[in-house]
C-alpha cells in the first residue's frame, strides 16, 4: 500500500510540472492529509494540509524568459548568483513543506523521524530540485510531453519521506 501511495504521489508531483497545476498544489497535499489522519486517526493531522501554501507560493526564480515566484524574486533581490538563489528558493520550499509535517511529532511524541525525513526533503529540494538532468518523452492521448528527470527524483525522495516519516510514526502508536 505504502508504495502504491509514493507512485500515486510521485506521479501527482511529476504531473503538475506539465500544466496540471492543481495535481500537484491540492491533490498531493489532499492525500497526504487523508493518509497520515488515517494512520494516526488525530484529527490534528489534517493540518498536514498546510502543506499547500509552499506549492502554492512557487519555487520558480527569475530568467529571461520567466519573472519567477515572489520567493524566487526575494531571494534573487539578496543574492544575484543563480546559485544561490536556486538553493534558498527552493531550500525554502522544502523547509516549508516539513514543516507541514509538524504536527506528526508532536501528535506521536517522537521527533527523530521527521527530522531525518526533513533534512532529506530540504537536502533534495534545496540541492536537487534545480538541476536539469534532462527529458523523458512520452506520448499520452496523441499529446506528448517532456518530463523532466529531475522533477520524478524530488517527489519521489520527497514522497519516499514523507511516507517514512508518517509510517514510523504510525508503527510507534
């Protein structure tokens, strides 16, 4: 079931990259919520949700093509290196998003897991997420799209641990 859930989760992220927006800002979220309150049967867990606000505030930073999100904006007014300005972006969304998590530990009084599962959501959207590893091709419904490698790797390390962190609390209970 567990992996079924990261596949499903992977696959919202990846999607959303490619114009379906809502896939990834509310429907990844929506699901989270319902796992983890059904695991954890709290209803603080529903505030797992928050975790919108970070993929509704935009990780994009400004080039020439694109003026980029108001975090990508902020930050690139700081630091002029895209670099940086790539890292703390999008750092920033990953902090944002394990602290979505935070009512977890505090429901199960263990903290040592979503601490793990945070440093590896905030290592690979602040180090990984940027980074172009190139293109799959695929066709769908006579449409094709380019999906980008690294989009697959960050939900997919980001899914991975968010279900750890919420199966390691589950399995403390």
């Amino acid at each position: 079931m567990n992996l079924l859930v990261i596949f499903i989760l992977t696959f919202l992220g990846v999607i959303g990259g490619q114009g379906f927006l809502f896939a990834r800002r509310f429907i990844y979220p929506f699901i989270v919520t319902i796992y983890v309150t059904f695991l954890l049967q709290n209803f603080w867990a529903i505030t797992v949700y928050f975790m919108v606000l970070p993929l509704i505030l935009g990780y994009g930073t400004p080039d020439l093509t694109d003026k980029g999100s108001a975090l990508g904006r902020f930050f690139y007014k700081l630091f002029k290196s895209e670099v940086w300005v790539n890292i703390l972006t999008r750092g920033t969304v990953g902090l944002l998003i394990s602290l979505s998590l935070l009512s977890i530990p505090i429901i199960t009084k263990n903290w040592t897991p979503f601490l793990v599962g945070s440093s590896i959501i905030i290592l690979v959207w602040s180090i990984i997420s940027w980074r172009g590893f190139g293109v799959f091709k695929i066709v769908l419904l006579k449409k094709e799209y380019l999906i980008p490698k690294v989009d697959i790797i960050t939900y997919a390390v980001t899914s991975c641990a968010v279900i750890g962190i919420i199966i390691k609390f589950a399995s403390n209970l």
